[in-house]
C-alpha cells in the first residue's frame, strides 16, 4: 500500500496546483477546442490525476482507475452542458474514490461523498464563477473540500501504526523478546 503521509495536505495542494494551472491549460485548450469542450478537457484532466493519485496512494492497480476516467473522457464530448458534465464529474469521482480506492462501509461512504462531493460543487455553484480567473479559484476551493472526505472517513495518515514504522530488524527483535518473556 502507497499511502501519502498526509492525503489532507496533499490533495489541497494539488487542488492549488489544479487552480493555477486551470487558466494556462484551458487557454492552451481553447486554441484547438472551441471554449466548452476546452473547459470540460481540462477539468477532466484534474479529475484523471487526482484519480490516478487515489489509485496510487491505495495501491489499487491504475487499471482500476482506467474505466471511469474513460467514461468521464467520453461524457466530456458527449454532453453539451458544462454543469452536466461537472456534476456527472462529481459522481465519477465518488466512484473513483469510495468504491475503488478507499472502500468503506456503505453508508459511511455514501455519507461522506454527499457531503464532500455535492457540497463541493454547491459551494462552487454558489460562487457562480463567470471568467476564467473566477473558475480557477472554483476549483482549488472545490479540491480543498474534497481533502475533508480525508478527515470524515479517519484516513488522515496521522495515526501510523508505530509497528509499520519499525525497520524490519527492530521488529524481529521485538518479536523474540515477546517469544522469550513469554517461556518464562
């Protein structure tokens, strides 16, 4: 298992590295794809890396990732509405996240996905960004309440077992001594 550290910090500074990118990659977009399609493409692009890093830090095989991140690909030039296509994203991701990656109970996992998937994007919708600069902060703000489904469902990476963190030969010893109180 590939677990980061800390998947709270690091999918909220993904999320500002997705928002600072936002603009120069639709706009690179935009030269080949006409505006919608261009804005649809590259918040694809943040969903599939995001997916990718849930894959990775769970040790899930990227296979796993691939079918929903080519569904998501084809809804991208299927649907004409960019807030079809957001909330179907939202979904995707929901699927991506609880019910590939990080497996849960279900009602744990439908709970903290409504919560962290659907206020996301009310929160972004309620901002109703209208420019570029605008859809850019949208989506750092929406990556930074998706690092609280981290804090919902426990998976924080604070609370290593201190066991993992033993080299191998620590724990060997460790091991013996328990095999050798134990005869007394």
């Amino acid at each position: 298992m590939n677990r980061p550290g800390k998947p709270v910090r690091t999918t909220i500074v993904t999320g500002l590295a997705f928002g600072l990118l936002f603009v120069p990659v639709s706009a690179a977009l935009n030269l080949f794809l006409p505006w919608p399609a261009a804005f649809r493409l590259t918040f694809w692009s943040f969903v599939a890396v995001y997916a990718l890093m849930l894959c990775r830090w769970t040790g899930a095989g990227l296979a796993a990732c691939g079918f929903p991140v080519a569904f998501l690909l084809a809804l991208a030039f299927w649907l004409r509405s960019g807030y079809d296509f957001l909330f179907l994203s939202v979904l995707v991701l929901g699927w991506i996240r609880s019910g590939v990656c990080f497996r849960k109970s279900p009602w744990k996992a439908i709970g903290a996905e409504v919560l962290v998937g659907m206020g996301g994007a009310a929160l972004v919708a309620s901002f109703t960004p209208h420019s570029t600069a605008a859809w850019a902060l949208g989506v750092w703000m929406f990556f930074l309440v998706q690092s609280l489904y981290f804090v919902l469902t426990g998976n924080t990476g604070d609370t290593d077992d201190a066991q993992t963190l033993l080299e191998p030969f620590e724990k060997a010893r460790r091991q013996a001594e328990e095999i050798l109180s134990a005869g007394r």
